[in-house]
C-alpha cells in the first residue's frame, strides 16, 4: 500500500507538529496508518457510499483527541 498526501496537507502538519500542545499528533499519526491493511483504515465514518474510493473520518483518542479525514483509493 502506498501513503499520499497533498503538499497543503504537509505544510499544516509541519505547524501542528511543532506546537508542544500537538505534540502527540506525529506519533498518533504514524501508529494509525501505517502498517494496516485497507480494511482496518476503512473503518472510521464514512461520509460517502464510495466501496472503491470511501472518504472517511476517523477520530483519535475520543471527541477530544485529533480528527482524520482521508480518502482511500482502493485498487
């Protein structure tokens, strides 16, 4: 499985990282996806009826913790 992100997507990382109030977001991140199988990260909200492209969110350490949304592209 390959890892995309948009360049947008980079640049506020890159700024919630290096604020001490986020700065479990990199590990958090990295535990998520990497290393799951397509299955596993399908599991979130969905927000469209999509079964090859499903755009999902996916919420971190409860309603306080971080928000994903992410589109998968299933092939």
């Amino acid at each position: 499985m390959k890892l995309f992100c948009l360049e947008d997507f980079k640049v506020e990382f890159e700024k919630l990282i290096s604020k001490k109030t986020y700065k479990s977001l990199e590990q958090e991140f990295t535990n998520y996806f990497f290393r799951k199988s397509a299955q596993e990260l399908c599991s979130g909200t969905r927000l469209n009826n999509s079964d090859q492209t499903p755009y999902i969110k996916k919420r971190m350490k409860g309603s306080g913790g971080y928000r994903f949304y992410y589109l998968l592209i299933l092939t």
